[in-house]
C-alpha cells in the first residue's frame, strides 16, 4: 500500500512539473505565432477594422515610448557611472578596463505589461467580423 502511495506521490510530482513547464514556454510560443487576417465583406465590417487599426497604433504610440524613456534614462545612469569609474580608476593610479556600454543595463526597460496591442487589435477583429487565424513558425 505505502508503494502505491509513493508511485501515486512521484506522478502527482511529475504531473506538475510537465504543466509549470508549459506554463513557462508559453510567452515564447505565443511569439513564434502566425497570424492571419480575413476582414468582413461588409463595408461596415471594414470601417470597424480601420478603427481597430488606429486603437493599436495609439497603443503602440503610448506603449513604446514609455519604454524608450527607460532606457535613455539607463542609458545616462551608464555614462555617470563610468565617468564615476573612471575617475575612480585614476585616482587609484589603475588603467581603466572598462567602457561605458559595460555599465549600460536597460534589462528593467520593458513595454507596459498592460499594453496588449496587438492581443486588443486581434480580439477588435474579430469583433468587427474578420477572422484570425494562428498558427506556429
């Protein structure tokens, strides 16, 4: 009986490292995805896409620059710390061994994660009547 506990115990296990795996290669799926657009045929159809058309682009525009600002913003933190480590280099009689896009880090820099554009503009045409189809490259 303990055996068959221990087997049921080990699958459990197994069980839920398979789906937090899969849970963790999602993101890189859901970028290697296709897709493609069938509009509506009625014209009504097309304009509401035209509109969903214009949505994403103000989201791109109030996405991308938030994460451009970042990164500048990163990207002046790295020259003053190398002019910091330079200076401190030299004061120590040390060569400096470094250069500034060492100290550049824009790891945190990342779009707004409550920017789904390109997910909205989908679930808009769809609204409007299109089809989108996906599939994996």
């Amino acid at each position: 009986m303990e055996k068959r506990n221990t087997m049921l115990s080990v699958r459990h296990f197994l069980l839920v490292v398979v789906v937090f795996l899969m849970a963790c290669t999602t993101p890189i799926l859901e970028r290697a995805r296709h897709h493609t657009y069938a509009p509506p045929t009625s014209a009504e159809g097309q304009a509401c896409i035209q509109k969903c058309g214009e949505s994403k682009q103000a989201c791109e525009r109030v996405c991308d620059p938030a994460a451009n600002g970042c990164k500048e913003s990163a990207r002046q933190q790295a020259r003053q710390d190398y002019l910091a480590y330079v200076s401190d280099q030299k004061s120590a009689g040390q060569l400096v061994m470094r250069d500034e896009d060492s100290f550049y880090n824009d790891k945190g820099c990342v779009k707004d994660k409550s920017c789904n554009c390109e997910q909205e503009y989908r679930a808009c045409y769809k609204l409007c009547g299109g089809t989108v189809s996906s599939s994996l490259r």
